[in-house]
C-alpha cells in the first residue's frame, strides 16, 4: 500500500518535468520516509507506555537517521521489520540501562563504527533499490555525515549523560546491520 501510494504521489507531482532518474529517487526518499514514519511512531508510542519515551526517541531517531543513508539489515515484509525493529530497540535500551563504557572504550568503538560504516557503506537493498553511482556515493556521504554527528553527540554527552549509551549502542548495531547476507554494492 505504501508503495502504491508512494507512486502515485511521485507521479502526480513529477509529472513530465523529471527524469526517470529524478522520479526514482523521489519514490526512494518518500517510500523510506514512510516506511520509516510508520515504524518511528509505533515504536516510540509502545516504549513510551513502558515508560521509555525519551530513550526511545533517541533509539529511532539515530536509527531512522542512519539506516536509509548507510543500509543494512531488511526484513521481507513490514510487520517482520517492525518487529525487527522493536527487538533492537529493546536489547539497545537493556544494554544502555546495564553497561557503560569508558571515555576512551566509547571512542574506541565509535571509530571502529565509523571505519565499518566507511567501507561498507551503503548496503544496496534489492527490495529498495538503488543503481545509479551517483546516488549510491551520496547516500554514503549522508550515512556518513549523520554518523559522525550522532557520533559527537555520543562523546560529547559522555561526561553529562548516560544517554551517550543509546547513541554509542545503537551505532554499534546500524554498524553491525550492515555486516549481514546482503552484498555490498561494489559502485
């Protein structure tokens, strides 16, 4: 439904004044930011009656923020990724709320995400599909880009917060996400 819907609203708004290229990223950016929209809110309203809101917030916020720029693990359909999603995000906020780390333990294992996430990047999904180099080496500037912010929220909050956990724990997992049975996109 959210890719027919994501369709429709690409060709009604493009039109004849794109290019088949153009109208397929729009299609790409509108189908993740539904997609994405309907898992954030459902996530965020389930962990905030468990009394999570803010935890969870920030959980989705770096993983909605990442995950379409730098790729990774996809389920078939969107039940299993949002049940996917929610089991993340429960074992992220458990280990927030049970370890910590040094100062120099989450830098170490922040860089080591972000040399992954740099190699790696991005993770071509087939069911979403991206084929033009251009795009491909954007959407890894972006996930790159991202990372690195959320990354110096991470050291920077380290001295005032535990919620530097989140951030550092859910890095670690867009990171280790990427490491699955999908291929790299050798563009």
């Amino acid at each position: 439904m959210v890719r027919k819907i994501s369709e429709k609203v690409v060709e009604f708004v493009a039109q004849d004044n794109y290019t088949k290229e153009e109208k397929e990223e729009m299609d790409y950016v509108l189908r993740t930011i539904l997609f994405e929209s309907i898992k954030l809110i459902s996530t965020i309203v389930i962990f905030s009656i468990l009394g999570y809101f803010i935890e969870s917030v920030i959980i989705i916020s770096v993983m909605s923020l990442s995950k379409p720029f730098i790729g990774g693990y996809h389920e078939d359909t969107q039940l299993k990724c949002f049940i996917a999603t929610m089991l993340l995000t429960a074992g992220i906020l458990i280990l927030s709320l049970n370890t910590s780390f040094t100062f120099l333990g989450n830098c170490i294992v922040l860089i080591i995400c972000i040399f992954c996430i740099y190699n790696q990047a991005p993770v071509i999904n087939p069911k979403m599909p991206i084929t033009h180099p251009h795009l491909i080496q954007k959407n890894r500037r972006k996930g790159l880009c991202n990372i690195i912010l959320f990354i110096l929220a991470s050291i920077i909050m380290y001295k005032y917060s535990n919620y530097y956990l989140l951030i550092t724990w859910t890095v670690m997992f867009q990171t280790l996400l990427m490491f699955n049975r999908l291929e790299k996109n050798k563009n």
